[in-house]
C-alpha cells in the first residue's frame, strides 16, 4: 500500500489561528483596489488609473496592481 504526501502533511487545528494574540490595527495599514477607490471617489476606475500613472493621485504600484490609501 503505497502512501501519498497529503497523508503525511499534518493539518493546523482552526481554533490555534483564533488563539493567537490580536494585533494594533496599525500594524497593517488598510489599502483600497483601484476599483473600491473609484467608487469612494465617484469617477471611473479607469480615470482613476490614469491619473495614478501620470502622479495627479497618490497611489502604490505592485506589480499590475495598483493600491490606494484611504483618508482616516
């Protein structure tokens, strides 16, 4: 009877993840898609990509994906 590797990986119980310490909310700063943002600043998600690669809207480039601060 021959063995497969899911056999062997051990599974994280789901009550671990819950148990661990809960963290300041300023640990991870909240960043919106481009399209959640276009919809808080009413224009076009597309609009809103343009200006971001022209530099008229503050915004970080990953990769293809471009991300937006909030305002608190």
């Amino acid at each position: 009877m021959a063995t497969s590797q899911h056999s062997q990986l051990s599974v994280v119980p789901e009550t671990s993840r819950r148990e661990r310490p809960a963290q300041p909310d300023d640990v991870f700063e909240p960043l919106l898609e481009y399209k959640e943002a276009a919809v808080l600043l009413r224009i076009h998600p597309k609009t809103l990509l343009a200006k971001a690669r022209s530099g008229e809207v503050p915004a970080i480039h990953v990769g293809r994906l471009w991300w937006f601060r909030p305002l608190r």
